[in-house]
C-alpha cells in the first residue's frame, strides 16, 4: 500500500432493490485507515487475551442483548439495503441475539483446558489460546448473522477481528460497528473496514494477521485461500451450496409440496443452504410439481418492508435478477421445462417471479450451478440408489435433507449424502448449538456450535513432569 492512495468514490453503496433508490454511498478506505485498524487491532488482542474469558463472555452477552433490543431498527437496515422481508429481517437480529448467547454461556466451557492421558508420568491438558488478528469476509444475504456465528466465538476466545463487510452492505456493516462499541466491546477488538479487493491481499498478508474466515462465491473463495496459503494463514471458507432435498413419499403431497417451496422462498432464495435442487419419487413428483407451480403463479411482487401474505420480495439488485433470469432461458433453451415464472419485471426493482423447473439433464449447465435466487428445480427418480446417486452428484457439498414417513428408510439415505450437514425429515438443524459447513467445493472449516470455538485457536499442549526437574 502506497502512503498517499486516495480512497475510491462510492465503493461501498447501499441501494434499495425495491425501488433502485440509492441510500447510501460510502468510500473505501485509505491505507492509511487500513494500517490504523490493524495496528489498532494488533494492540488490542494484546490487552484483549489478558482478559478473563469469563469478562469477555460477558462482553458477549451484551452484544446479544442489543440485537434482542434493537431487533425492530436492524432489520429495518437489511430490509432496505438487501431487501429482505422485514419479518425474516428481525429473526435474523433475534437469531444474532441466540449466537451470541449461546458463546457467552458456553465459550468459558468450551475453551477450557481438556487432561489428556500421559504414558510416562506427569499431567497433560490441552489448552485452547487465541491466535491474534483475524480478518472477516462477509457477504450481504445475511448481513448480521454471517458476521455473528464468526464474530462470536472468536470474541470470546480472545481473538480481534477486522470486518470487511460486502460493498452493498454499508449500513449493515456501520450498525454492527456501532452495536459492538456500544455493548463495550473494546476499541480495535472489532473493527469495520470498508476495504478494496487489493487491500485485502495485503491485509492477508500483513503477519499480524492470524487467520481468515470468508463466507462467499465459489470463486471468492478460492481467490482467498490462495492467498492464505501462500501466506501460512489459517483459514475458514463457506461457500456456495446446491443442497439436494430428497423427498421419498408423503403422507400429504401438497403439503410437503407447500413445505418445500417455503423453504426454498426463505430470503427469496438466497441462502447459501437452501433446497436448490428437489429430487421426488416418481409415484408423487407429478402432483408435487403441479403444488409447487401453483404456489409460485399465485404469488405478486411486494414491499419486503410491509411483508405482506401472497407477495415475493426483491433479489438482492437488479444485476442478480437478470444473471438469474439469464441463467433459467438457458435452462429453458437447453430443454428445461418451464413451469412458471422466470421473468424479471419491468421496472427499477430487483424482482424475479418465483419460477419452477423441470427435466434438468446433466449436461445442461443448470444441474452443476448454484442458483440463487427463488428457483424450484425438481428431478424425478424412481428409487432410493438413484435419489442418493443424484443428490451426489454436484461439486458442492453443504448440506441436504431426505424426507418419508418411514424415518429409519429416511435416516439410511441421508447417511450417504455427501455433504456436511445432514437433516431428516426437516429443511435444516436450527440453532446457535448446530455446526454449520460444507465439504468438497462448498468450503471447509466449521462455525456455530462447539466447532465453532475449535478453528482460529492455537490448541497447545502444556505437559508438567511430576517429581524434580530433570533434563533426561
């Protein structure tokens, strides 16, 4: 970083996707401001691992506190900046409020010393010690509640933490700066950057950084550890998903239509963990398309920030709207067929109609994407081998769900998905208790739950010898 780069124009903008109305408008940082908030961070992880765990877990606690109590006012900034229906909106700040709960109550347990058995005499324990720096990527689909299942547990366990937020999400990213310092959470143990992609590189590489966490693109990812490995940093990816969702039968067709397609409009499609891809017996796919059709033609586009019933929000912008849109004609010119939907409106709205797909083939490019966005894609399948052979066959491997009346014929399926989270008869394992990643090209690396206190931390061995000191 040169002394004198000028910070960018408007790097970081906030639009609203409803209404293409721009919020805000923010520039990246100087390098100057970059060098100040890593020294700054630097110097406070030095007073910040003195502190007893149990102070910082109360630390924690606070910032929970102030998501539970401003709940109303953050999800009104995401329903704005991203256009996420407000009542998903205030879960997600709720949902924040769990995370950091669950590390203030459990962290000080699950970092404490573990004895481990010695064969030659003397006590053994393995300690869990914080590692210094470590540098957050964050993306917009959930503005606070990717920040929170990384921020939390490296809080606790004595980490600091610069934040590079997505560049839609500007005033997400100032609401959780402002949270943390108001919950007293030390100057430099948290710290928002509006950073560029080449400030990035340099960050990674700058040695007081220990580790990086990113949540993103496929390609994002890649990028990052390329350059954590080349510069011995730790580091923690979730990328992209295409979760299989395997129905076997149902008691009530339409029903576990309905449940599936609430699943997948969840965000309006957005989550990195969503069912993107249906895979439904023979005996039923037909009625269980026809279901999911007449959900998705019977909704109209709304205002997320009034989340009325029967309406579908916004994509995150207009872009993605029309990638998305692009990427279902080529589907449909490839030979998909189309069932409803698939339609960006006119307009300065981000709006996609929800669509629904069928007869998705292998060499089709839509069976190996990740769409993302409200799209049901439904593969029909006459056994159990080729439900499991097709829920595997995808180069992502976050998580999947089978479900049937029969939960042991259920729970067989699902112990052979190839993915690293595995559900029966529900979408998905909710909870700050529940670890969550991928295998294969959806990342590695594990956050929330006991695993997420067990990445960014220098696990050491502390052996003391019983009897005098000896140099044998």
């Amino acid at each position: 970083m040169t002394a004198d780069a000028p910070a960018a124009s408007s790097a970081y903008r906030s639009v609203n996707p409803a209404t293409g109305q721009v919020l805000a408008e923010h520039p990246t940082a100087t390098d100057a401001q970059v060098r100040d908030a890593l020294a700054g961070a630097d110097a406070a992880f030095r007073a910040w691992r003195a502190v007893p765990i149990e102070e910082r877990a109360a630390a924690a606690a606070r910032v929970g506190a102030l998501f539970a109590e401003r709940a109303e006012e953050l999800a009104a900034i995401i329903t704005e900046e991203m256009g996420k229906p407000i009542s998903e909106a205030r879960e997600e700040a709720e949902f924040c409020a769990e995370i950091f709960g669950y590390f203030a109550e459990q962290g000080p347990a699950l970092a404490a010393d573990q004895p481990i058995s010695t064969s030659g005499g003397g006590r053994a324990v393995i300690q869990k010690r914080p590692v210094g720096v470590l540098l957050g990527i964050m993306p917009w689909n959930f503005p606070y509640y990717q920040v929170a299942r990384f921020a939390a547990p490296n809080l606790v366990l004595g980490n600091t933490i610069v934040l590079k937020h997505a560049e839609s999400c500007p005033r997400s990213a100032l609401a959780l700066q402002q949270l943390m310092d108001d919950a007293g959470v030390p100057a430099g143990a948290y710290v928002n950057l509006f950073a560029d992609h080449g400030q990035i590189a340099e960050i990674i590489a700058d040695p007081r950084v220990q580790g990086v966490s990113l949540t993103g693109s496929e390609r994002a990812g890649a990028k990052v550890a390329e350059l954590a490995g080349r510069n011995l940093k730790k580091v923690v990816l979730e990328l992209g998903g295409s979760d299989p969702y395997v129905v076997l039968d149902a008691a009530d067709v339409q029903e576990s239509a309905r449940a599936a397609f609430a699943t997948r409009m969840a965000n309006t499609g957005q989550s990195c963990n969503s069912n993107k891809r249906m895979i439904v017996m023979d005996d039923i796919h037909d009625e269980f398309v026809a279901e999911l059709t007449r959900q998705a033609s019977a909704l109209t586009p709304g205002d997320p920030a009034d989340d009325a019933p029967g309406t579908f929000a916004p994509l995150s912008s207009r872009a993605a709207a029309e990638d998305l849109a692009s990427r279902i004609r080529d589907a449909v010119d490839a030979g998909a067929t189309l069932h409803a939907g698939g339609r960006v409106l006119e307009g300065p709205g981000a709006y996609l109609e929800p669509t629904v797909l069928t007869g998705i083939t292998p060499d089709m490019a839509a069976h190996h994407e990740e769409l993302f966005g409200p799209v049901a894609v439904v593969y029909r399948v006459t056994g159990d081998e080729e439900a499991l052979a097709l829920a595997n066959d995808t180069p992502y491997g976050l998580g999947g769900a089978v479900f049937s009346t029969d939960p042991d014929r259920a729970r067989r399926l699902a112990e052979g998905l190839d993915a690293g989270m595995a559900n029966v008869n529900a979408p998905e394992a909710e909870g700050a208790e529940m670890p969550f990643g991928g295998v294969k090209r959806s990342g590695y690396g594990r956050e929330l739950g006991p695993l997420g206190m067990d990445e960014f931390v220098n696990k050491r061995l502390l052996y003391v010898k019983d009897g005098p000191a000896s140099t044998d």
